[in-house]
C-alpha cells in the first residue's frame, strides 16, 4: 500500500477501508458530552474549521444545513447537514437572533491514532484524507479517527478539542 502524506489525500471510501478493521478491533465508544450551539446555514455559507492546532478542514453549506459551534476553547465551528443534526443533536434552549443549545446525543466509535497505529496502517502523519463532505481533512499524531457505530464514515477530531467533548464509555 502506498504511503500516503502531506501532499497526497486519500479518498473516504479508500481510508474508511483502511482504518475499518483496527476500528472493529480497537476501537472504543465515546459520547459527546459538551452542549453545542447551532444555527440555520446560509445557502453557499464557507466555513473554516479551526482548531487549537490550526485549519482542519473546509466546507460550504446547503440549503437546510446548520453551523455548529464547538463549546470549546478554539470554539471551532463545523457544518452538518439537517439529516445528521436531527440524529446527533437535542433541542436545549434558544438563545435568541437564531441561535440555540443543544445537547448530543448518541454513540460513536473512536480511534486514537498514535505512532503505533499510523505505521501498522503505513500513515506517515501530518497526512490528509476526504472528508465525509468532499474536501481534505488533515489528520495529526495523536488525534482521534470518529466513525457511526454502522461504519458509514470517518472523520478528525483534534486531540485537544476531542478531550474537551468526549468521554469514553465503559
């Protein structure tokens, strides 16, 4: 298998075969705990994910979408399309000029990808792989891999900013 880098991007489907068995066989079930805060999208609305550690990834909204802001200490915000928030997410309190808290809810599978993990599956980190939305996603040491408990995608969360959200579950 090639290696991939800094300067190549793997596509999803391609990286979601990579990573599925080390996934099924290591992979532990976390739960987004912080409440978030939403809103509707702007139809063609360009967000820049941007972490502690720097740009994640990009995305430009659609009609029915919402901006999601992280309660963390970057306050990355993200967009997820209606479909997928209605599944992740629970209504808390509006907090006026359209914005709204809600709490997470659901069940996913993380993957912490130490040094180990990126050479078994021949990842030489920083590297980049596609997005669930079709644009590159950086992936660095240590940061976690998050995947549906069906498997259907994968995506980063920043290691800082995943210890601010997510607990493990025993």
């Amino acid at each position: 298998m090639q290696g991939f880098n800094t300067f190549s991007v793997m596509p999803q489907a391609e990286f979601l075969r990579l990573v599925l068995p080390l996934f099924k066989k290591e992979g532990k079930k976390y739960k987004k705990t912080r409440a978030i805060f939403a809103r509707e999208a702007k139809e063609n609305e360009f967000v820049r994910t941007i972490t502690r550690d720097g740009l994640e990834t990009t995305n430009t909204a659609k009609i029915g979408d919402y901006i999601v802001k992280n309660q963390t200490k970057a306050g990355e915000e993200y967009i997820v399309s209606k479909e997928t928030f209605r599944k992740k997410y629970e209504f808390c309190r509006d907090m006026g000029n359209g914005l709204c808290e809600y709490q997470p809810i659901g069940v996913m599978v993380g993957l912490e990808m130490t040094e180990a993990i990126c050479q078994q599956l021949h990842l030489k980190l920083p590297t980049y792989f596609m997005a669930p939305w079709g644009n590159r996603m950086i992936l660095k040491d240590r940061d976690f891999l998050l995947a549906p408990l069906n498997y259907s995608k994968v995506y980063r969360i920043a290691r800082h900013e995943f210890f601010e959200t997510y607990n493990r579950l025993h």
